[in-house]
C-alpha cells in the first residue's frame, strides 16, 4: 500500500516541465549546494542535479514558480536536506547539541 504525498498536478504540466529544463541546463546538470560545498572544501565532488527547488516556496508566491531566478538544481540529498520533513519522513530532525568551550587566558 502507498502511503506517500500526491503530487501536484502543477509538476506535470508543460509549462512546469520547460521551466526545470531551463533551470538543469542553466545550472549544467549539477547539484548548485553540492558545488558550493566544494568551492567551500567541504566535499571533493559535487553530484548531478536531479530535482529542481523553489527557493520562494510556491505556496508562499505562487506567481514565482515558474521563474527561473526562483529555482534550483539540487542532487536528491540536498534537496532532503533543505525539506528535512521529506527526507526525515514527514518529522523534522533535531538540531544537534552545541557544545562551548571556555578557555580562561
């Protein structure tokens, strides 16, 4: 049995489908967090976009989802990471502890 979310039926559309080929393309097929972890050193090798994110939620500015300065190329991992209740399965992860160190000089 299938217990997951319906999609929106905006995401088959044509005009839905054009605009996260632009994006893709615009960002060369690669994940843009992946390659800003990379320009950070944080990883040695981005992966390859296979979602496309709107930055502007589209239930916040519906009028946005479509424009191109709104959207993303994002691998499937950090697409999770930016919507934690999807790749967290609908329940939010936890920050984890800070710890400070005082050191007296």
């Amino acid at each position: 049995m299938y217990h997951g979310k319906q999609v929106d039926p905006f995401y088959k559309t044509p005009a839905w489908r054009r605009a996260r080929r632009e994006a893709l393309e615009r960002d060369h097929w690669m994940c843009q967090d992946c390659l800003a972890a990379q320009h950070a050193g944080a990883i040695l090798r981005p992966r390859a976009a296979t979602v496309v994110h709107h930055i502007v939620p589209i239930d916040q500015r519906e009028d946005l989802r479509l424009e191109l300065s709104n959207l993303v190329s994002l691998c499937e991992a950090c697409h999770n990471k930016r919507h934690p209740e999807k790749g967290g399965h609908g329940e939010e992860r936890p920050a984890p502890p800070v710890s400070v160190r005082i050191i007296k000089v």
